[in-house]
C-alpha cells in the first residue's frame, strides 16, 4: 500500500479532515503544474489560488474547499487503486474548476472571491481571462502527460465536461435576460454547470484507479447526483448564506436578479409571492438592500428555499445509493459519504 494510500485509512475523518488530507496531497502537484506557466500568468493564477498576493509576494490566502481532488482520488480508492495513480487527474480537474472560476466572476461582475478581490478587479477582464485559458490548457497538459494507460480516454472524459460546463455557464448567462425560465431549464442548466465537472471527477478516479466500467458509470452518476445538489445547496447560499461562509456579499446572487434554482422555483409557483418577486425581478433600477431582503423573503413564502433544499436532500439520496451499487470499498466509501453530506448541508 503506498504512503498516500495508507494516510487516507487510518480511522474515520470528519469531511473538513478528508479535505484538508486533498488539499495536502494535491498542492504540492499542482503547484508545480503552475509554475510552469509563463510568469505574466502564473502571476495571476498565484494570487487567484491564494498563494501570492497582487505583487507576487507569497500570501496564504483561502485557496478553496478542494473537494473535486477529493473525489478523484477518493474514488481512486474506492475501486482498489492508489493515490498516486489519480492524482494527476485531480490536479486537472481542480485546474478546469479554477478556470471557470475565473471566467465565472468576470461574467458575474463579480467582485469578491473567498474573502478577497477577485483576479479580474485586480489585473483587468483581458488578463484574467487569459489566465483561465491557461489553466484549462495546462490541466489537459497534466492528464495527458501523466503516461497512465487511460490517460487518452481520461482526457476524452474531462473533455466532455468541460464542454457541458461551458454549455451550462453559457444557459445561465442567457436566463439573466429572460423571464420565462421554466424549472426544468434551470435543472437541466445546473446539471451541466456543476453536475457535468463532479461526474467527471468521480469517473476519472474510477478509471484511473483502475476500477470496472460499471463502476465507473455508477460512480459517475455518484458525482452528477452529487454536483445538482451542491448546486441547490449553493444557490441557497447565494441568497441566505453569510459573508463569512460564502466570501461573497449578502443576498449576492439577488442583487444580480440571477435565475437561481430558488428563485425561478418561486417564480413558478403560481403564488401572490411569485407574482411580486417577478415585479421585484423586472425592476430597471439597482434593489435597494431593503428590496433584497424583501426578494428573499418572497422566494422562501412562494416555496423557493423548501423546495431547493429538499430536492438537494433527495438528490443525496440517490448519489449515496450509487455509491453501494458500485460497491466502493471502505475507508474510502465513508470519506465520500460524509463529503456527500458536507455538499448538501454547509452552513448557511
């Protein structure tokens, strides 16, 4: 068993325990995958990932939760294979994650990343984008360059989820100028957005840990069940979550008038609360903080909340059940339980 290996079986781990055990494995690989970008960039990844700050000077900043590298290395385990053999995979998926990341807030206009300026406010939309670029490119570099045996259908797969993601982060920019966003879009929008990039994650374990085709198609459905309940979990956040937690201001995705699963799940509930949300929503002029706090109490009136974190609950249902119908082994099966269940109740 090799030493990686042997960290992740000694006795049962809270989920922060299980992500802080990724984010010390992962970090040293991923760091080194950075620096071997061009300096104009690195430097934009390095404070993006908390790691220098505006000037380069190196910072110890919140870098993220590193929960995709959990999962790929953790299903890696799963299967019966080691650490070591997936951990090129979750550097790369945490490389895609942080693109979009990057993408994501200059699309948002977002201003504030994990309790700091984001990369785009600090070096300009242009560079912050390109930036992105590079990480996207550099995380094929990583899967490809890793020599395992599976490394070209490994790539065929991440691939493909950035090809959804991108397809859901484009329907989302879309639904921000419509009014007639039906629930149904909404889902199928968020599983492409989230669901798509953490089947990825728990496929990509599977595989290159060696694991069965079944099993990497039901650990794949683990990750997507997972993603869509993350994904209303977060959405909840976007409303209700505190600064402390989120690292973005209060009521943010409102202030955006941003189609949340909540809130268009309010908005097609046929309520008097719908009705006033939708006027509230059609408003040319910025909402006041008075206005947000009025929006998301109308969205929990009209069911937006209940409905959400219901659907995530059952949701996590499903992803646990997948997680025995693969018959992922133990230590590994309980870590991903217990991240399964962090995903779906973070604290508000």
């Amino acid at each position: 068993m090799s030493t990686l290996q042997e960290t992740t079986s000694q006795g049962d781990r809270s989920a922060a325990e299980v992500l802080a055990w990724s984010r010390e494995v992962v970090d040293p690989a991923l760091r080194a995958a950075v620096a071997t970008l061009p300096p104009a960039t690195r430097r934009i990844a390095d404070y993006h990932f908390g790691w220098a700050d505006e000037d380069g000077r190196p910072a110890h900043a919140d870098s993220g939760k590193a929960i995709r590298p959990a999962l790929v290395l953790l299903t890696a385990q799963a299967v019966g294979g080691t650490t070591e053999s997936a951990l090129p995979a979750a550097v790369a998926v945490e490389l895609v994650h942080n693109f979009s990341l990057l993408h994501d807030d200059v699309m948002d206009c977002d201003t504030s990343r994990r309790h700091r300026a984001t990369a785009w406010t600090v070096f300009g939309l242009g560079p912050a984008i390109l930036a992105g670029d590079a990480l996207l490119g550099l995380a094929f570099d990583v899967l490809v360059g890793s020599g395992h045996p599976a490394r070209g259908e490994a790539a065929r797969i991440l691939g493909a989820a950035v090809q959804e993601l991108v397809d859901g982060q484009l329907a989302d920019a879309d639904f921000e100028t419509r009014d007639d966003v039906v629930p149904a879009e909404c889902v199928r929008m968020a599983q492409l957005k989230t669901g798509a990039l953490l089947g990825c994650c728990t496929a990509l374990g599977a595989l290159l840990g060696g694991g069965r085709p079944d099993q990497v198609d039901h650990l794949r459905l683990y990750g997507e069940d997972l993603g869509l309940a993350y994904q209303y979990v977060d959405d909840l956040l976007g409303i209700w979550g505190t600064p402390s937690v989120t690292g973005k201001p209060v009521y943010s995705d409102l202030t955006r008038r941003k189609k949340s699963l909540p809130v268009v799940t309010a908005l097609a509930s046929g309520t008097p609360a719908a009705r006033e949300l939708a006027a509230l929503y059609a408003r040319s002029d910025e909402l006041s903080h008075e206005d947000l706090t009025t929006a998301a109490a109308l969205v929990e009136t009209a069911g937006g909340r209940a409905t959400s974190q219901a659907q995530a609950d059952a949701l996590l249902t499903a992803a646990l059940g997948s997680l025995i119908t693969a018959g992922a082994l133990a230590p590994a099966s309980a870590d991903l339980e217990r991240l399964a269940r962090l995903a779906t109740r973070r604290d508000h």
